[in-house]
C-alpha cells in the first residue's frame, strides 16, 4: 500500500508538463497525480493548453494520455492540432493516445426515472486508460457537461469519484471550464473545490495582435510563481514568458574592478575610474545630446577590453544604428558577426514585457554578456506600459544584471529642452517621470544650455554609489570617435570671456 503525503510528510511530487515557460511557473511542474483546473473566456486557449499538455507528455515525457471533449468531437480536435504540426494519428496508432467522446449526451448515461448514471462515461475513461496504459487525462469543456444535466449534485459526485480514482492510479488530470455565464460559475465552483491547482488564463485584445496572460491562482502542498504571465500561441504551439528569476539581495558588483567609456576625462576625472564592475547607470538628456552615442561608447569599450557587450533597443533601427557607428569609426557589424555584440529589438506596439525581459535573459547568458545597454527605459511607457509596470521592469532587469555582475547603461530622453546659462541649471531638472532614478546605481546628467547666443551640451554626474565622482558640471562635444569632454562649464565660460576681450 502505497503511503499518503499527509502520513509520510513527504514532500509532494510534480510532473513536467514539457509546455515551454509553464514549468517555470509552476516551479516544477503539475503536483502529478492530482487534478488540476484550467478556466478562462472563450478564445483564451483553454483547449490549446490542454492539448499541449497531452501532446508533450507523449513525446517529451513518454507519458501516454486520454483526452476526454464534451463539446468537440476527435476528428475536430484532429483538425485542429493539425495546424501545430502535431501527429495524433500516428500517436493513436502507437496506442499513446485515446480519445473519449463525450459530447454525445446517449453514450455517456443512462436515464434511471428523473435521475441519471454517469456509469458508462466512468467505464469509458477506465478502459481508455487502460488500452494506452495513461499516466495523463485532459477534460474539455466541463461546461458543456453542466449545462446538459439539471442534478448538478450528481455531477459534481461523479466528477469527485472520477478525480479519486485518477488520484488513486497517479493520473495528472486536467479539466477546462469556462468562465462566464451562471452555469459555468457554477461548473468552475464544483471543479474548484475538486481540483487542487487553478490555472486562469486571459486576453485581451491588443492595437495589432490578442494578448494573452496566464495566472497560477492557487496549487495546494506546492510552491509556484505567482502572478501574471504573458503567453503566445504560435505555430507549434503555446509559449509562456515567466518572470526572470531574481534575488535582490545578491549583487555581484565589485568596487575594484571599473568598467571605462574610454575617454581619458570622463573615466578618470569625472568617474574617478569609471563604473563600478555590475552597476547600472542611467544616462538621461534631451534629445539630441548624445544619450544612445554615450551609450554605444560605452559598448564599444567593452568590445576593445575583449568584453561581450549587447545592446536592447526599443526605438532605434538596428541597421541605422551600425551605420551610425561606422561613422565614428565602430566597425558593430563586424562586431556582431564575431560573436562579440548582439541586439535586442521589440516593438512599441502591443510591447510584450515579460518576452522582452526572457529574452534579455537568454542572451547575456548564452553570449557570456558582460556590458549592456538599454536604450531606452523612456520608451517604456510610450509602448503603453503604466508607470509601475515601467518600474517593475526595470526593477526586475536591474536585479537580475546585477546578480550577475553585469554593467549596464540605460538611457532616458527628458521632457526639458534647454537651460539658460544663468541661474541654477539643474534646479528645474526632472530626470525621469517614471521614478527610476532611485533604482539605479548611477546617474548622468546631459543637457543643452543656452550661453550668449550659443547651444551647447553640458554633462554631469549626479550620483555614482561608491564613487568618488566629480560634482562639476562639464561641456562635451561629439565627434568621430564619440563622446569628447571639452572641461569644466564654469571654467570654459570664462575662458570664453577672456577671449572676447
């Protein structure tokens, strides 16, 4: 006889449902052999979900299933599967897969007076399982089963009795209900208090594309990843994005080692030696003042040190930008074909935050990353993202650099244009207006200032944590080669005045 979790205190087994992303969300997997609920709209891709599950646990998992439809029929679901290029003819020829059609209402009970025997649908699913020797089982659309009988009590004990036998055999089931309507808040209640994780999905629609989330709402004996997750279906199937994993109480960075824009003032004078190795500094400016050039400089100094850099843009044309570098005499494209560099891009449209951070996380990590650049933190609530959601990405990708040792530079485009020459220049100044100054380890300031009929652009480092850093405020110019520190504002303004005269 096989011992209990609440007798043992063993901790509770989990099953890969081999659904890329979902895993990681769930911290593991599915509890294996307990029953677990998938609710959502119409649209939002209940079936594919369940699908998927069965599909990979035959061919990742060598775990044979039964898939139990109340509202399709097989040839249907065939169909239908068809698209991801998934062969359930071949599997049920192999005898990994059966199918049990429940939609019709004459093969599944038997009328006994006002009352009904769900019998024959128990007897199905058993032998079923017994035919492919099943370690899972999907059940589409419980819904559809509730709404065809008015004695939900007897549903609700069957499907109780059906998930304890399941449970009994070690058998991971998932069921899919429906979310709306009277019925189906009834149907979701029943399954709800038999199934020990709930799993919800979501969509809405976006200016160019429906955009989907998942949400673990509840798993019983077993951690998982709370909150929303952003998912796609595609061609060959459902790709969920989970959070990126990190722990702001590790921080790699390490005083001793400085990381260099190589530029001889800038580094020594103003940095005091540059940026702390796995610091995250933001460079904000208006437009025009060199922000993503600075950046870039940045990149390619770690390319001449012999470090990986990779650059994430949300605005910038990737091609346009490699020109822009060749022109001050940065071969990125040769670069990018040695290995060296790489770029990130995404839209602004429909801006998918959860792939984009995955994404990120990918790359430093296959390409040994050592410099980044994100350019720009600013465009983040331009592609509709809310002020805290902007924060939480930073936030999340700060932490994650940081864990790493990784340095990196963000930019910023301020709302002020130009600063007169006199009065206090930075009085007025607002670095950002989502509120992400506070999360980063440095700040630089760039700006255009009005002084006798001239424009120019000044420079200065408000913070640098752990650096002894200039307080003064410098003028810079940019030319082939990049960024060029010109000395100090206060000084060269009266240099300029003894020149007039």
């Amino acid at each position: 006889m096989k011992k209990k979790f609440r007798e043992t205190g063993e901790p509770l087994k989990k099953t890969l449902t081999g659904i890329e992303g979902l895993d990681e969300v769930l911290e593991g997997g599915l509890p294996q052999g307990r029953g677990a609920l998938v609710t959502g709209e119409t649209g939002t891709g209940k079936t594919v979900l369940l699908n998927e599950f069965i599909y990979r646990g035959i061919t990742r998992r060598k775990e044979n299933g039964i898939f139990v439809s109340f509202e399709e029929n097989s040839k249907e679901i065939l169909q239908d599967v068809g698209g991801f290029g998934w062969d359930y003819p071949g599997l049920i020829k192999q005898d990994k897969l059966r199918f049990v059609d429940a939609a019709r209402r004459g093969e599944i009970i038997r009328e006994i007076g006002s009352n009904y025997d769900f019998t024959p649908l128990v007897l199905r699913i058993r032998e079923a399982i017994k035919q492919v020797n099943a370690q899972r089982v999907v059940i589409d659309n419980l819904n559809a089963f509730f709404m065809r009988f008015r004695n939900k009590n007897e549903i609700r004990a069957t499907l109780n009795f059906l998930l304890g036998e399941l449970k009994e055999k070690e058998i991971t089931a998932l069921i899919s209900v429906e979310k709306a309507g009277a019925e189906t808040a009834l149907a979701a209640v029943s399954a709800e208090f038999v199934s020990d994780t709930i799993i919800e999905l979501s969509s809405h629609s976006g200016q160019q594309k429906t955009l989907r989330e998942l949400e673990v709402r509840k798993m019983r004996g077993a951690g998982y990843r709370s909150g929303k997750v952003e998912f796609e279906i595609g061609s060959a199937g459902i790709q969920i994005f989970p959070k990126i994993p990190v722990n702001l109480t590790i921080a790699a960075t390490d005083f001793n080692v400085r990381k260099k824009f190589e530029v001889r003032e800038l580094d020594d004078k103003i940095l005091d030696g540059g940026i702390p190795q796995g610091q995250t500094v933001l460079i904000s400016g208006n437009s025009g003042t060199g922000k993503t050039i600075m950046a870039l400089q940045f990149i390619q100094a770690g390319l001449k040190a012999g470090e990986h850099g990779l650059y994430v843009g949300l605005e910038e044309n990737i091609e346009e930008l490699k020109k822009v570098a060749q022109g001050l005499g940065w071969d990125f494209a040769r670069d990018e074909k040695a290995g060296k560099l790489r770029f990130l891009t995404a839209s602004l449209i429909d801006l998918q935050k959860d792939r984009l951070l995955l994404d990120i996380v990918k790359s430093t990590e296959k390409n040994n990353i050592k410099r980044l650049v994100f350019d720009s933190a600013s465009s983040l609530t331009s592609a509709g993202l809310s002020t805290q959601q902007a924060r939480n990405f930073v936030i999340q990708l700060g932490g994650f650099l940081k864990m790493k040792g990784i340095t990196s530079v963000f930019t910023y485009m301020m709302t002020q244009n130009f600063q007169a020459a006199k009065g206090r220049i930075l009085s007025s100044v607002e670095m950002t207006n989502i509120q992400v100054s506070s999360l980063v380890d440095g700040l630089i300031l760039l700006m255009f200032i009005e002084q006798e009929q001239e424009v120019k652009m000044v420079l200065n480092v408000l913070k640098m944590r752990g650096v002894n850093h200039s307080k003064d405020i410098y003028g810079y110019r940019i030319e082939k080669g990049g960024l060029v520190i010109e000395g100090k504002y206060g000084q060269e303004s009266a240099d300029h005045g003894k020149n007039r005269q």
